[in-house]
C-alpha cells in the first residue's frame, strides 16, 4: 500500500511540471472511450491512455522508488498500469490494494540479473 500512496503522491506534486501538459494532449488527442482515472483531470481516459499519463507523471520528478540492482523504478510503470486496470475491470478499494502489483518485485530482479549479465 506504501507503494501505491508513493506514487500516487509524485503523480499529484508533478501535475504542473511540463511532462504532464504534453503527454496529457497525446492522450487527449487519441481520444477513446474512457474508463480509468488520470490524475489532475477531469475525464476518465482509456485504461492504456491513464496508465501512460499516470506513469509519466509517477517518474517526472524522479522521487519514484529505486531498485538499486538493476537501477530500475518499477513502480512508477507498474502502479499505473494496475490502477489503470483495477479500473477497468471493477477491482476497487483494497481488493486493489491487498498486496504490491504483481512485477513490482521481481521483474526488477530478473532485469537486473540480465543487466549484470547474470542471466
């Protein structure tokens, strides 16, 4: 749940940072049919569109969380992108929020093993 309150607080202190004034047009201009949340506005998006504004936001100030091994910030791409889906498919409250997202530990690891060439 850290995680996700983390993120979420990036998301909302990079609102006025020029990163999300572009991608935001982006999505706009693509259009669709929206069923998730992108911060700081007030029209729901496509899951894809909110994910990518989201997880734009989550890393624009660079406070995101830090895999050291593999000097990756997982869960600036992988909270988005499990918010944007709970979303879309109705799991809400702490049916969402019960456990990390799936990838947020491991796929760093496995990244990591390939960057130091490990595996």
């Amino acid at each position: 749940m850290a995680r996700t309150v983390d993120v979420v607080g990036n998301c909302l202190a990079a609102l006025r940072e020029g990163p999300a004034g572009i991608v935001g047009a982006v999505v706009q201009e693509w259009g669709g049919n929206g069923a998730a949340t992108g911060f700081g506005r007030a029209d729901l998006l496509p899951a894809p569109s909110a994910a990518l504004l989201n997880g734009t936001l989550a890393h624009s100030l660079d406070f995101d969380d830090t895999h050291l091994p593999s000097v990756l910030h997982p869960s600036s791409s992988v909270v988005p992108a499990a918010l944007a889906a709970a979303e879309l498919f109705g799991a809400a409250g702490r049916r969402c929020s019960r456990r990390p997202p799936s990838g947020s530990s491991d796929l760093p690891a496995r990244y990591g093993g390939l960057r130091r060439g490990a595996g």
